[in-house]
C-alpha cells in the first residue's frame, strides 16, 4: 500500500497515473500552451479590428484575456478552458469573419484534451 501510495505522490499531475482529471503535464503542454496562446492573440487581434457593432465585443476580448491568463500561469485545466471556450463563442455569435480564428482557439483547446471527439 505504502508503494502505490508513494508512487502516485511522485507523479506528476495529469500524466494518467494518477494525476488529477483534465490536467496534462507541464513537459507535454509547451508546445500546446504557444500554440494556444498564438490563436487567442490572433482572435483578439481580428476582434479588435473588426468593423461594425458587436453588443458583447467587450465580454469576447475580457475571456480571451482570462484564457490568455490560464495558460500563461502554467497548466491549465481542460473543464476550464472548455467554459472559456464556450462563453467566446456566445460572444462573438456568428461572426463569419472571426469563425477561422475561433475554430483555432477551438483546435488549441482540443489539443490539451484527452478525450476522443465525437463522431
């Protein structure tokens, strides 16, 4: 018992064995974390540039901020990063314009989960 114990203490966190649920290794997540942050600093680009009235413009660029934050701090939770996911989307709508970029940060996300997408 005291192996398993000592074992799953030694392990770092979201390495499957062990680690806690929705979290991935620091090694691992280097890259995702560039990557991820590239496409938030780009959707917050096109927002900022684009034309015309957006009622919930402010709401979209503060989660992008939040999202930034996340993943800037280190390892971020995929439960989380899902919610800053979803709460963008309803912000920007369907904003043709902005869909290649949020589709990006989308992908980003999705790189840090463990889970198989659906069909």
């Amino acid at each position: 018992m005291e192996d398993v114990q000592t074992r799953a203490q030694a392990e770092p966190q979201g390495s499957g064995r062990g680690g806690v649920a929705g979290q991935v290794s620091g090694g691992e997540a280097d890259v995702r974390i560039r990557a991820l942050r590239g496409a938030v600093a780009r959707l917050r680009r096109q927002l900022a540039v684009l034309p015309g009235e957006l009622p919930d413009r402010v709401f979209a660029d503060e989660e992008l901020a939040a999202l930034d934050a996340m993943v800037q701090d280190g390892v971020p939770e995929v439960p989380r990063l899902r919610r800053s996911l979803l709460l963008i989307a309803g912000a920007v709508g369907s904003v043709s314009a902005l869909s290649p970029a949020l589709t990006e940060v989308r992908e980003g996300i999705d790189s840090f989960s463990e889970l198989p997408r659906g069909r």
